[in-house]
C-alpha cells in the first residue's frame, strides 16, 4: 500500500455502526448511526473520514479504492472471551456429554479443563502458536478483527506464563489485536488435589506478580463456580490482580449462581461472562458496579443449558456483550456470526443491539472502546463488507460466511 496515500471503501449501502467510546445500555445499546450511499476514507490505519455519496475523483486517485457494491458495512467484529491457546481437542467428551454426563461431573473425574492442562504443559510453544493461529485466520475471515484469549490451560507458573507469551507474539504477528487475559483460576490441577490453599498461594504470590511484572497480561479471570473456586477465593484471586494492575474479569454463574456475579459489582470488574444462571441480584450488582455483562450463546448451545437473561439485563441498563468462548470443550467454535444468529433468536436482542454486543460493547469488555468496536474518526479503520443489504438479514441468515471483504488497519485482507 506504500504507493497508496490510504484507503477509501466507496458504494457502500448501508453503514452501521455504533458510536462513542464506551459500552452503551438499556435504549442506548440499540441506537445506531446509520448512513446510506456512504464511503470511509482511512489514513495511515486511522478512520479520517465518512461522509455520503462519492468522493471527489482527484481525491479518490491517491487511496487504494475498495468497492462495496452497495452491501452492509460494519465495525469488526470484537469477540470478547474466547480461550484462544491451547493443545488438543475434546471430541471425546461429546459421547459423555449426550449420555448424559454433566460439565462438572467430566471436571471432576479428571477430565474437562484438566485434560486440555495435560495436553498444553506437553507442547512447545511453537506448536501453541501454530495452532492458535490457524484459528485466529479463521476467525478473521469470519470477520472477527479482535479477540480477547484467556489462559487457564497451564495451571503453572511455567506454562501459564508459557499460553500468554503465544498471545504476545501473536499480537506482534498477526493482523488481529489479541488482549490477553491471565486466568490461572481456572481449576485446581491435580497436584494441589486435596491442597486448595496451596494452589490459591501460588497464583497470588508468584503467576500473579509475574505475569504483571513481565507485562503479558491486561486482565486477571477467575472461574467463581460450584466445585472450581467459591466466591471468598475468587475475591481474594482478582483483588491481588487489581493490586498487580491487572483488571478484573469473572466467570460468573454458569452453572450454579453462588455469588460470582455479585462479586463482579463488588470489586468493579470491566465484565462478568456467561451468567446464565443469573439471579435479580446478580443484575443489579453489574448495574451498581458499572460491569458489562458478556453472554455466551454457544455455549448454551453446546452444554444445552438456558440462554442468558439477555433482556433483563438490557431492560436493567446493564451493557451487554456477545462472545464465542471458544474453547476445546464447552465451545469448539469461534463465529461470531453464529453468536449474533443466536443471539437474536434465543436473547431476543435486536439487530441494532446484537451488532453493539460484539463491536463497542465487546471492545469496551477488553478496554478497548476508545480505538475499536465503531466506525467514528480517529479510531482504527477496522471494518467488514458483507454478504448482506442490511442488519436483519446478517442476524437471520446463518450456515455461511457472510464476511466478504476484511478490512484491518485500514489494510485489505480478504
């Protein structure tokens, strides 16, 4: 593109996007900016300029011109939880899961996260990166241009520290931004069976301070759920986070509501993901803790439980983000397409708000509202063309790539 003085999408049908540079709530999340017969000119990967019509001729002579033949365009997409890094596959678990077999049941015999932790401390690194790229070109090609990634596969110091430096290269390497999230709190690994207190030492006294001194962690995570860590552990994991400078994030409520939620208000954490055993409580402690709320509609899928109470939570204020969590075993799928799809049909979230939930919502739920997550002057030129004329047909249509055109920095990679 040196040649080029930037870049200039033209005939676009229908750009949509939120504005502002923080998550929006309630009305708010499902208010749009949308322009019809639009262009977008960027400059250096920064947005510098959107207007209607076509740009003057002369002006168009000096941009790499990128035609949208009247289709929707959009912000990204941001998927804000996703467990990125890893080694192997679970396909084993499906047979136990449909006969019956609960998540924490497979948990406690061995299996689920903690066979994914045996896997991962067995790679090399190089083979994390190999595999974890594979899958963020595939996510980008579905339109995803950012993503959270969470540890939790090394349980560690050695190979927690050893999933965030995969991250950390693959941010420096790749086309999308990777925020990387610590979540050494994902489980108790087998050698600290029967010494829980050990284990909660470890994380705070040395993957903690490491982690934030050697700076491959923006958030600390912890899995506050019944047999992984209770709430009084959980609080106890994020406020030694908080004092490393790493930000708060929770796995709250998943299967059981014992408190994790409430936690998340308490402590002011950025987010509280998956929440679909929520009760009225849990809602209006993200309310008072200002936390956005980021549902996870695959893995309802996935584990065939209830969908996330999307609407009270909209109808509450609380801002809602929509994310993949992509994982090898209650999620082995990172669309994000999917997401919205689902997302509309069991949330019941409008177009307008579903788009919201996995752009500035999502970017605001990894701190990164104020240069991703919409299409506004001054933020990275991140953008999709799509295989649609508008919103409704986006969240209706699903089985295909919808995604025709990726725009990242400003740069064409699709």
């Amino acid at each position: 593109m040196s040649e080029f003085h930037g870049t200039a999408i033209v005939n676009i049908g229908l750009l949509a996007t939120p504005e502002g540079d923080r998550a929006r709530s309630g009305k708010a999340q499902d208010e749009l900016k949308k322009q019809r017969n639009a262009y977008l000119l960027s400059e250096n990967g920064v947005i510098t300029g959107i207007g209607t019509g076509m740009p003057p001729q002369k002006l168009l002579s000096k941009y790499l011109v990128i035609d949208a033949m009247g289709s929707l365009v959009t912000p990204g997409l941001v998927d804000a939880h996703t467990h990125l890094v890893f080694a192997g596959w679970r396909a084993n678990e499906l047979r136990l899961k449909t006969a019956g077999k609960s998540y924490l049941d497979i948990l406690a015999s061995g299996g689920g996260i903690l066979s994914t932790v045996k896997d991962t401390r067995a790679a090399e690194e190089s083979d994390l990166f190999d595999k974890a790229k594979e899958a963020l070109d595939n996510m980008l090609a579905l339109g995803t241009t950012a993503c959270e990634a969470k540890s939790g596969y090394g349980l560690n110091l050695k190979d927690e520290l050893k999933q965030l430096r995969v991250m950390k290269r693959l941010n420096e390497e790749h086309p999308a931004d990777i925020v990387p999230t610590l979540m050494a709190a994902h489980a108790i690994p087998p050698e600290f069976a029967g010494n829980r207190r050990g284990y909660i030492d470890l994380i705070v006294n040395e993957i903690i301070p490491s982690a934030a001194q050697e700076g491959l962690a923006e958030f600390c995570d912890v899995f506050c759920e019944e047999g992984v860590f209770t709430v009084d552990e959980s609080e106890e994991i994020l406020l030694a986070g908080q004092r490393a400078g790493l930000m708060s994030k929770i796995h709250a409520d998943e299967i059981r509501a014992i408190g994790g939620s409430e936690l998340a208000g308490k402590i002011g954490a950025v987010s509280a993901e998956h929440l679909i055993a929520m009760k009225d409580s849990g809602i209006e402690a993200l309310k008072s803790g200002g936390s956005i709320a980021c549902l996870l509609p695959g893995t309802s899928l996935c584990l065939g439980k209830p969908y996330a109470r999307a609407r009270d939570l909209i109808a509450s204020g609380v801002p809602v983000a929509v994310a993949s969590d992509f994982n090898p075993g209650s999620c082995p799928g990172y669309s994000l397409q999917l997401c919205m799809n689902l997302a509309s049909w069991q949330y019941r979230m409008t177009p307008e708000e579903v788009l919201c939930a996995v752009t500035l919502n999502a970017a605001a739920a990894v701190n990164r509202a104020k240069s991703i997550g919409s299409l506004e002057i001054g933020k990275q030129a991140d953008a999709v063309i799509w295989d649609a004329e508008d919103l409704d047909f986006l969240c209706y249509r699903f089985g295909s790539n919808l995604a025709r055109i990726i725009i990242k920095k400003g740069s064409l990679i699709k």
